[in-house]
C-alpha cells in the first residue's frame, strides 16, 4: 500500500519511504560534516589540532557522496 516511484536495476520497487529514508540520512550525516569542519576549525584556530573532527568531517563527506550517488543511480531500494 506504499507508493512506487521506480525500480533499481535489480527490479526492487522503490517506494516513497525508500526515498524519504535516504534523503533523512542524507541532511543528517550533512550536519554532522558541518558540525565536525567547524570543530575542526575551533581547534586550528585555538593552535592545537586532535585531527579527529577533520578525520571525521571527511568520513561524512565521503557518506554523503555516496548516498547521492545512489540516489542517482537509483539504488536505494529496501
């Protein structure tokens, strides 16, 4: 009783939850990164620099990367 917006190459209907799902775990892990590149600048900034908030700002950066790129290709299916 879902809504189908599409198929993945696998022949899996995606649904609107499915879309909705990766979109949320999208802007979240995009708040993380901002929230981690300004902790990050907080220590540069103070002299002294862990690295662990750029270690991580890159970690959410390369999740959201991934995640749009399955958006486009149409992956996302549960």
């Amino acid at each position: 009783n879902e809504i189908k917006i599409g198929e993945d190459r696998k022949g899996r209907e995606i649904k609107l939850t499915d879309a909705s799902n990766i979109m949320s775990s999208i802007l979240g892990d995009y708040e993380r990164y901002v929230r981690y590149t300004a902790d990050a600048e907080k220590e540069k900034d103070s002299g002294y620099s862990s690295g662990f908030y750029e270690k991580e700002a890159k970690e959410y950066a390369k999740k959201i990367s991934d995640r749009v790129k399955k958006v486009k290709n149409m992956d996302y299916a549960w």
